[in-house]
C-alpha cells in the first residue's frame, strides 16, 4: 500500500447514565478494532450523573485506561445553559445540538474552570493524564478556544478536523462519520452520509458512536458494516499517534 490510511474511533458520552448503552458499542467495535476505542467521558452528565472516584464506574474507567484507551474530557455537564448572544449561536445552539453544546457559549473563565476541573477528577480516576478535550455536539466557542490554548491541551477535533490547542497545529481533516437518532429524518441522512463517507479516500477517517445508537437496529447494522468496510481498507489508531 502506497500510503497507510488510518481508523480513528471515538465512543461518545462515557458517563454512569450510559453503563449499558457504552458496553454494547464496545461489543460492537471490539472485533473491528480492539481497544483502539478513545473514550470520551463526561464529568457529570446533565449535573444529575457524577462520576464519584472509588464508585464501581470509576473502577471501569480505569481499567479501560488501562487496557489502552485514549480518555478524553468531552465537556462537564454537556449540556448548554449558557444563553447565546447573537442569532448565529443561537439557532446552532438550539437546532444543531438539542441544546447539547455545552462550550458554544462559555467564557474564556467559565471553559477554563470546567476544563480543568474535568481534568482533575478524571486523571485522579484513571492514574494518567486525559490525552485530550472534546466539546459537546464538537461546538466551540471562542472561550473554550481560548482555555484549550492556555491549557496547552494536546488534542482537541470538530466536525471537520483533528488539532492540537497546544501547538496550534493541524493534525487531520475531512470530516467524522457518526449517527444522529432524535429523528427518523435525522436517521435516514445519516445513514447515507455513512454510506458515502466510509469509502472516502481521506488519509484520516474518524468515526464517532453515540450511546442512544444501540436503540436502533438499522443504526447498529450500519455501524457495523462501516466499521466492516472501514476496517478492511485501514489500519485502527489512537489519536496521539497524530502527534
Ligand atoms: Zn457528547
């Protein structure tokens, strides 16, 4: 092979409220990928489902830590209370995300204490440090760009791209193939866009699952042919292997 194309998948939502939705996708991709899962975890999702170390979930945490997966920070709470100045993060806030996009409209301050916050519960957690940050629905706004670069947090991706806040560098592009499951609608044009996108040539194909996928049989058997076809064409990495 002329080039090596590479995998990069992420389980979104890691948190105690999605035990059970987060052990069927990790059944569902370990015979695609192994552990080359990162695991992007919430803090406290909707404020209601803290991650408290020495709990059962912490132990599991760890031990997916330990058998290799990438841990990212992927927001606090997840969702956004902040109210958004100007009509454009308005409508992107309450259309795109459901309201999920927790870092759209924090300050610089406000993303900075989060993020570090997060950072310091789930590294105590797991023994090591996260290998990066994720934002909710992958919306940022200008404060959370900003806190990522003082930071300096190694990796961080959005639709579009893979980037490290910390050198300002490019690390990957093209965009990440996932499932939408609030609508039929948003089903049906996932469903295609995974139809296209998981023969793309991009060097770098990421695709992100969300726990509510495995509530739906045509999303599951989608997932798995993508990773099927994915897989065979590509070779599974971590996300700091872009470094
Ligand atoms: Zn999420």
């Amino acid at each position: 092979m002329a080039t090596r194309r590479i995998l990069l998948a992420s389980i979104h939502d890691v948190s105690p409220r999605f035990e059970s939705e987060v052990d069927r996708l990790i059944d569902l991709l370990s015979p695609h990928i192994g552990i080359r899962t990162a695991m992007l975890v919430v803090p406290n999702h909707w404020g209601s489902a803290p991650i408290v170390p020495g709990s059962a979930f912490a132990t599991r945490l760890r031990s997916w830590a330990d058998e290799g997966r990438e841990i990212f920070l992927h927001g606090f709470y997840h969702r956004d209370e902040s109210r958004h100045h100007g009509p454009s993060d308005r409508i992107r806030a309450r259309f795109m995300t459901a309201g999920e996009g927790e870092f759209l409209g924090l300050s610089a301050r406000e993303a900075t204490i989060r993020l570090f916050n997060g950072q310091r519960l789930i590294e105590d957690v797991i023994g090591k440090r996260v290998a990066g940050f994720v934002a909710p629905a992958w919306l940022y706004g200008s404060g959370a760009m900003e806190a990522l670069a003082d930071a300096k947090v190694q990796i961080a991706e959005d639709h579009l791209r893979v980037w490290s806040p910390a050198s300002g560098r490019q690390l990957a592009r093209g965009p990440v193939i996932t499932w939408a499951s609030r609508s039929s609608i948003r089903r049906g044009s996932s469903l295609a866009a995974a139809f296209a996108l998981r023969h793309a040539p991009m060097p770098t194909l990421r695709i992100g699952v969300h726990p509510p996928d495995v509530r739906h049989p045509s999303l599951v058997r989608s997932i798995e042919r993508t990773f099927d076809v994915a897989g065979s064409a590509r070779t599974p990495a971590a996300y700091s292997d872009l470094l």
